[in-house]
C-alpha cells in the first residue's frame, strides 16, 4: 500500500491545547505532529483513528474550539 495515502491531518490552526496536550487544529499530541513523517503506514492509521478523520461532526467540533 501506497505510504503517502496519509497526508497530515493539519488544518493549518496549529494551537496546542494546555490541558489535553493536543492541537486544538488536528487533534494531534506534539510527539505526534513532530514524528509525523517518520511514523509508518499502520501508525499513521492509529493515529488518522483515533482522530476520527474522515468524520465530518468530530472535524467540525474541532473547528469550532480552535475558532473560540
């Protein structure tokens, strides 16, 4: 399988929140984002899972907070 199916999930709003460690943009923890090149496929795939991509409520909701 194609290692670049998982283009990052930033949403250009790179905001980490203080209390959850995670950007309030994508979602993500630091060490995610800063190893994000150099994880593989399936870790790529836990993380995209996690977040929820592709489902539109959790993006809108993290939308939202990153725009208060």
């Amino acid at each position: 399988m194609n290692e670049n199916l998982f283009v990052s999930p930033c949403i250009g709003i790179c905001t980490i929140d203080q209390n959850t460690q995670q950007c309030i943009g994508c979602g993500r923890t630091l060490e995610e984002i800063s190893k994000w090149t150099q994880l593989s496929h399936v870790e790529k795939m836990i993380v995209m899972k996690r977040l929820g991509y592709g489902k539109r409520k959790k993006r809108k909701r993290l939308q939202k907070k990153a725009m208060k």
